[in-house]
C-alpha cells in the first residue's frame, strides 16, 4: 500500500514538473480544474486510441509495428528513469516495489519483442496481441492507472 502510494506520488511530482507549464495562458493564468482534467481525459484516449490503432497492424506492416513497439518501450524506459531519480529521496521499499514491477514487465515486453521477430503470418494476430499486452503492462507499472487498452 504504501508503495503504491510512493509511485503515485512520484508520477504526480514528475508529471506535474512537465505538464503544468503547458497549462499556463498567456495572461500568466492556469487553466480551470475542469479544462485540466479534460486535458487529462483527452490524454487517456489518446493513449486508449493509440494502441487500438496499433491492433490493425498487418503481418506485411511487421516492421512498422516493431518501430512503434520499441519507440513506446524507450519512452517508458525514459519515464521510468525519470521517475527513479524523483524517488530518490522516497523510501527504500517503494522504489523497490516500483523496480520489481516495472523489471517484471520489461521481461515480458522484451520476450513480446522477440517474438514478434520470429512472428508468421500464422502467428502474428497472437504476438501483436501479446505485445501490445506487454507493452500495457509496463504503462500501468509505472503509471499505477487502469489499462489503456
């Protein structure tokens, strides 16, 4: 529970050191709680609609779905860094629980990546599948949020 809360608390610190700036206007003003949240909702479907564009990959677009899989992998690595360093200073056990879980989902994301090499057109529909699964997983180990998918 606590390490839950340890993570919620360092994605709120990181998110917020990036994201509140663009919430500022001109005026030097912040948005309303409202527009922030709809930002935030918009977010979510993005994120939600971006890995549902990813199921319509093809067998033929395998190479494609790769560079996207690894170009989502590398942001998450990169977040999960970020999120290391802010934690820092947070207790020892969170960053432990945070650790284990995001190593457990890198495991599963790079055996989804190995398979999607070795993919046929048989088994392609499954390993996208497991992939996009994989990649899901290591989302939510850092973002502690429900699925995307």
């Amino acid at each position: 529970m606590l390490g839950k809360a340890m993570l919620m608390a360092g994605t709120i610190m990181v998110s917020s050191a990036v994201v509140l700036p663009a919430y500022a206007d001109s005026a030097n003003t912040m948005k309303t709680d409202d527009a922030v949240k709809a930002d935030a909702a918009e977010m979510k479907n993005d994120a939600k609609n971006e890995y549902q564009d990813a199921k319509k990959y093809s067998y033929e677009q395998k190479e494609d779905f790769m560079d996207w899989a690894r170009s989502k992998s590398e942001a998450l690595g990169e977040k999960y860094d970020e999120m290391k360093k802010s934690a820092a200073d947070n207790s020892e056990d969170a960053m432990d629980t945070v650790s284990n879980t995001w190593e457990d989902a890198k495991d599963s994301l790079g055996q989804a990546m190995t398979d999607v090499q070795d993919a046929s057109s048989e088994t392609w529909e499954d390993v996208k599948a497991e992939t996009i699964d994989a990649l899901n997983k290591a989302q939510n180990a850092l973002d502690d949020k429900p699925d995307a998918q």
